[in-house]
C-alpha cells in the first residue's frame, strides 16, 4: 500500500501544483481551493508512506517524479518549453530514481 500512497501522494502534489500556477497569486477562487486541498492530500499520503518506506528513498522518489510531471503538466497546460540542459537534467532525476529502485535496498520493495 506505501507505493500506492507515495503514488497519490505525487499526483495530489502534480495537481496542487499545476493550480498554484493558475491561481494566479491566489487570487482565484477555485485553483486557490485545488491547491489546499492538493497539498493537504499530497502530505498526509506522503506521510503515509513514510510509515514503512525510508524518508531519503520516498522524499527522492515524490520530488523526482513530482518534478517530471510538473515540467509536462507545465508544457501541456501553460505551454513553457524547456531547453536543452532542462531536458537533460530531468533524465538525469529519473535516472537516479531507477538506479535507486533497481539497485538499492533501503527503497522497501
């Protein structure tokens, strides 16, 4: 179950912060609400996860994949490209985020 809730927790956070972007400095009424409540879900499944997944593997994995979802989110929904060196470092985090599922074994698998 800890993978399921680290995977809703990255969602939630994906989600949360995507409405951040369109609440336009909270000044919107409905992304402002999605953001509460996408990081108030986000952290209380992220604290679920840590019940039985090391702090280190599952802070690295949320933040890893968060920052992978949100640069597409980011190209998809506010049309912001990045260049070159963005690409390239966004493979390198998921690179170290399959290196520690594969090889590591403090991840809890």
């Amino acid at each position: 179950m800890s993978w399921l809730y680290l995977a809703i927790a990255i969602v939630a956070e994906v989600v949360a912060t995507s409405a951040l972007k369109a609440s336009e400095g909270f000044t919107r009424l409905t992304p402002s609400a999605i953001v509460v409540a996408g990081y108030g879900l986000a952290f209380f499944m992220l604290a679920q996860t840590l019940r039985t997944i090391p702090v280190g593997v599952a802070y690295a994995i949320w933040s890893g994949v968060g920052i992978v979802l949100v640069s597409i989110a980011g190209l998809v929904l506010f049309k912001q490209r990045l260049d070159a060196p963005a690409v390239l470092g966004i493979g390198l985090i998921i690179a170290g985020v399959l290196v520690m599922q594969v090889f590591s074994k403090t991840s809890g698998h």
